[in-house]
C-alpha cells in the first residue's frame, strides 16, 4: 500500500503485546473484527496514530477482498492493482459500479487513473495522485466490489459486512 501502515513501538511499547496484536490481525475475518480490533487498540493504548490507522483500514481492505472473492492487492513503483482471481473477470455490473461510485467522490482527473484489465483486476496509477487519495480509491473499489460481487457470488441480496 502506499502508505506506512504499521503499530509504531511509541504507540505499543512491549514487543510481546504488538506481535500479539499482529496476530489478531491476521485473523481478521469481518468489518466488525477490525472494528473490535481498533476498539481495543484505542482503550489500551489511545489514540491511534496515522500508521496504526493505516493498519486498520488495510485490514477492512482485506476483509472487502475476501467478501469479493478477489485474488489481492499489488503494487509496483507506478500502480497499484486490485487482481482477479486467475480466470475470473469483472462484469460490466461491477465495472459499472465501482466506477459509479467513484465518480461521485473523485473529480474526472482522478478517474483518469483508474483502468480497467479485464483479465488482471483494476489498476489505479499511483504515479500522480497523493498516496492518501490512492489509499481512499482502493478502499472505495474494494468496498463497492464486496457489495456487488459478494452479492451475487454468495446468491443473497447483500454482501456480509
């Protein structure tokens, strides 16, 4: 991810209790998870800092993908890209919505960064927005993915949350 997401020794001062932590958040398997995570973080230690925020939003981020059924998340010194699972591709329901919901949150600059690789995923070029922008498009595509695809993967109305 383009931002540095990780528990800062300042902000969780005992080795023992950030691998701790570390491990919970390798089970993370639903929003709520990472929202009991980041309650917990924030009555143990306060307010989060801006990487162990990053963390939390990472982990929502994966939890989206998995909803989505999504292979992951890599980025190269110019992109990042939201992959498909090998033989997957996105239907023009999911294209259409992601961009949709995109467009009402990010001015048409912005939008010209995100591209489509029907066999590949979504890539969004990271190589002039600001890292933060980068960070809220693939939470906003992650998360509009896990509503739409987790929908219709999981054959119910609306995706687990």
């Amino acid at each position: 991810m383009p931002v540095p997401a990780y528990l800062p020794a300042e902000y969780v001062p005992q080795e023992r209790d950030r691998l701790s932590l570390y491990r919970k958040m390798s089970n993370v398997a639903s929003l709520e998870d990472a929202r009991s995570l980041q309650d917990e973080l924030r009555d143990r230690f306060g307010p989060l800092p801006a990487p162990a925020f990053n963390l939390i939003r990472i982990l929502k981020i994966r939890v989206h993908l998995l909803h989505a059924r999504l292979r992951g998340i890599s980025k190269t010194e110019s992109e990042v890209v939201i992959r498909l699972k090998p033989g997957d591709r996105f239907p023009d329901e999911d294209t259409s919505a992601v961009y949709s919901h995109l467009s009402g949150r990010h001015d048409k600059r912005a939008l010209q960064h995100v591209m489509l690789r029907p066999l590949e995923g979504i890539a969004i070029d990271t190589r002039v927005l600001p890292p933060a922008q980068v960070l809220r498009m693939i939470e906003e595509v992650c998360e509009t993915l896990a509503t739409v695809r987790g929908a219709r993967l999981t054959g119910t109305g609306s995706a687990s949350r």
